[in-house]
C-alpha cells in the first residue's frame, strides 16, 4: 500500500456502481482517483497527469480502443500506463486491445484483490519513466573506451568502429544513455520494439547477448544482468 501514495488513477467508464466499487477498492490501496464518464471528459482531466488510466472497452461512445490509441499518438502520454475493462471473455477483444497500446486487459468479473495485484504490476513495468530517462539530451556518449554516437548511428570501440544492427544500437543507446539504471526486460522491448510489436522477452536476452560479443571484453564487463531484474551498462 505505501507504494501507492500520492498516486493518482484517472477511470474511464460511465457505469456508476463499478466505478464505485472501484474506486473504494483503490482509494484503500491508498490512490488518489479522477473520475471520467465519457471520452473527452478523459481528454480534459488528463492534464492531472495521472499515475494509470483505467478505461471500459465495450462503450457506447469512443473511450476504449479509440481512446487508448489517442492516448499511445500523443508524445507526452506514450507510456502511461493503461488497463482496459471489459464484460467479455473473447481472446481477439484483448488482442485487440493489446494491440492498440493497453498494458493490460481485466474482466469486470475480477476481485478487488487480483485488480490491485494486476495494476501494482502494470505500474511496476512502467517505473523507468520519461522524465528518468536521458534519450535525447546528447548525440554521443563517451564510456571510456566506448563512444556511442547517435546522430551518426556509430558505435567506436578502442577508436575502431564496431558494426551494430539498429536494435542493438537502440538498446545500447538507452543503456548507456542512463548508465547505472537498470531496465527490465518488459521497459526495454516497450523503449526499443515498441507498443504494438510483439517479440518476447527472449528477444531482449538474444539482443543483449549479441552486443556483448560484438564489445568483446568491454561488453563482457559492463553490460551487466541483474538477475531477477534486467540489464544495466555499469556505472
């Protein structure tokens, strides 16, 4: 619970008495909600900058899929986390749903103690969040004996350049753009791969691996797996 204060969850739905359960439920897991009924009542009250959005999939108006790809086009709110409600148990309404950008896909049927449980995940995949990031702040990085240039999307090892296919590049870029952060797995395949493509975690390992051999010993020393965790180039 006490990781919760101070958070707000911005809900999406025009059903009164589940939107009162659900508040309840969250408000004693110690988060602050905002409550929307329609779309552009959404919209509006985004400007709380809320914590997670939590929204119905089958409405009347367009708040679900449309709203969540409004959401994932808009820069600032790429990576807000978003749990999309629904009364149906169909396998391509979730997909769906995954697709468009939702971390998550909940039945209203679900126990407050599993709601909770799933959001308190959603939000812990999201913990790297833009404002910890240092993405575009610099061209090139210098980590001793490694320069990483973005602009010119160059990686120099020793002064000899080492060739790197663009998602190892991106991943190497994001490491050590924020040396000594670790990412999970889920943070860097959102970062790199993006909301709508579908790759595995393995995906992550295979790529990690593959820059390490191409770095040799520098590879080897500092890109480093925190075991339960992810991956982080030493700081």
């Amino acid at each position: 619970m006490q990781n919760a204060k101070a958070k707000t969850i911005l809900i999406g739905d025009d059903d009164f008495q589940y939107v009162s359960w659900l508040r309840a439920t969250l408000e004693k897991e110690g988060y602050s909600v905002v409550w929307a009924q329609n779309a552009s009542e959404v919209m509006s009250k985004i400007s709380t900058k809320p914590t997670a959005v939590i929204v119905d999939f089958m409405r009347g108006q367009s708040v679900g899929l449309d709203l969540c790809r409004e959401l994932r086009n808009l820069p600032e709110f790429k990576h807000l986390p978003i749990i999309m409600l629904t009364r149906k148990r169909e396998d391509s309404d979730e997909a769906t749903g995954l697709e468009v950008g939702a971390d998550d896909y909940i039945h209203k049927s679900v126990s407050n103690r599993v709601l909770s449980a799933r959001l308190r995940n959603v939000l812990k995949r999201n913990n790297a969040t833009d404002s910890d990031l240092v993405e575009e702040n610099t061209s090139e990085i210098n980590l001793g004996d490694l320069v990483v240039n973005r602009q010119m999307h160059t990686v120099l090892l020793k002064g000899k350049e080492v060739f790197l296919p663009r998602k190892e590049f991106e991943l190497l870029w994001l490491l050590a753009a924020n040396k000594g952060k670790v990412f999970s797995r889920e943070i860097l395949l959102r970062r790199v791969w993006g909301e709508s493509v579908y790759v595995t975690d393995r995906t992550v390992d295979v790529h990690i691996c593959k820059i390490r051999q191409r770095l040799g010993d520098f590879g080897q020393e500092n890109l480093e797996t925190i075991k339960g965790v992810g991956y982080r180039i030493k700081a």
